[in-house]
C-alpha cells in the first residue's frame, strides 16, 4: 500500500469510530512506519482511540511516549497532544511520563508548546491536582514568543481556575496585567476568560 493509499485509509478509520477498538492494535503497528506523515496521523488517531478506550490502547503508551523525543517537531507535537487525550481518558496511562512532558514547555517548536498546552487543559479537565506544582511554567509560556502560544497559554488557567482556583490565585494579578497590556486581542480576552473562571469558583 502506497503512502497515499495508507493516509487514505487512516482517514477513513478516523471517521468510523465504531472500528476503532478493535483496530488499536493495527494503528499501533504504524507507528513503525517509515513515513513521518503515516506516523503522525497515527499518533493523532491512537490520541482520539485512547480518550475513549484508554485501557485499549495501554501497550501503546510507551512507543507513543517515545516520540516525545523525536527529530520531527511534528511528531513530538503529535505524540504530547495524543498523550493528553489518553490521560484525559485515562491520568494513569500518562503519570509515568508526567514530569517529563514539562519538558515541552522549552521546546523550540511553537507547534510543540502549543500541544503541551492542549494536553495540559485535556488532563486537568479530568484530573486537575498533579498540576499544583506546575503553574510557574504555565506562566512562562503566557510571555511566550510566539501568538498562537501565548493564545492558548491563559486556558489552562481557565481550565484550573474552575476546578482549583486556588493553584490560579497567585497568579491573578500577572494575568490582569498581561489582559491590559498584550498587543494580542485574543491572549487579552483569554487571561480575562481565566481571572473570571477562578472568580466565579472562590
């Protein structure tokens, strides 16, 4: 089968959830792929599997972990955001790579800091407490220099901020400041978004 052919096929799959269980295995075996294209989409579907059969895809973690590491920024930023949808199903398929994932936040991909961030807000949703230690990075990436970045850096603090405003509160006064002074429209209405989460909860 042909790299084309391959995608096609995974694109298919990705539309017919009723499949997805007992295909795991076989987009697993992907991941082996020569093709950096074929390897990211099957990170991206294992991700979408693992949200919603998170025991199904337990053996995969380890390979998709793996990819953290990789050369190809895309699949690093592949492998963090499938991480997340998995431990969104699942926080204890990812907790041995917890720590590791923060490593992201200094990756020199905007692409790759950006899905750490869209990992982070999926794990919290379910399971907020591993992050109390983690805020200062967060609050790093809200002066990140890249827009996209600094876009989504306020949601998981929204996120937080709703389940545990209290990790949010020592950083409610940076957030005012960053809404009022941004150049960015968006990363302003976002750290508004998050002071009122945490509001709204205390």
């Amino acid at each position: 089968m042909t790299e084309a052919e391959l995608y096609k096929e995974l694109g298919t799959l990705t539309k017919n959830k009723g499949a997805w269980k007992e295909n795991i295995p076989y987009v697993a075996s992907l991941l082996a792929s020569d093709s950096v294209k074929i390897k990211a989409k099957a990170l991206w579907l294992l991700g979408e599997m693992g949200l919603l059969y998170p025991q199904a895809v337990k053996d995969a973690v380890p390979s998709i972990a793996a990819y953290c590491d990789s050369t190809e920024p895309l699949l690093r930023e592949r492998a963090v955001i499938a991480l997340g949808r998995m431990g969104r199903g699942d926080y204890r398929l990812v907790e041995p790579y917890f720590t590791e994932l923060f490593r992201m936040v200094k990756d020199s991909e905007a692409g790759v800091r950006l899905g750490f961030i869209w990992a982070s807000e999926n794990i919290a949703t379910v399971t907020p407490d591993p992050f109390r230690d983690y805020l200062p990075l967060f609050a790093e990436l809200l002066h990140d220099n890249n827009d996209k970045v600094r876009m989504e850096a306020p949601e998981i603090f929204r996120v937080l901020g709703k389940r545990r405003p209290q990790f949010v509160k020592p950083y409610l006064e940076l957030l005012h400041k960053i809404s009022q002074t941004d150049n960015n429209r968006v990363v302003r209405i976002h750290c508004l978004g998050a002071i009122r989460a945490a509001a709204d909860m205390n």
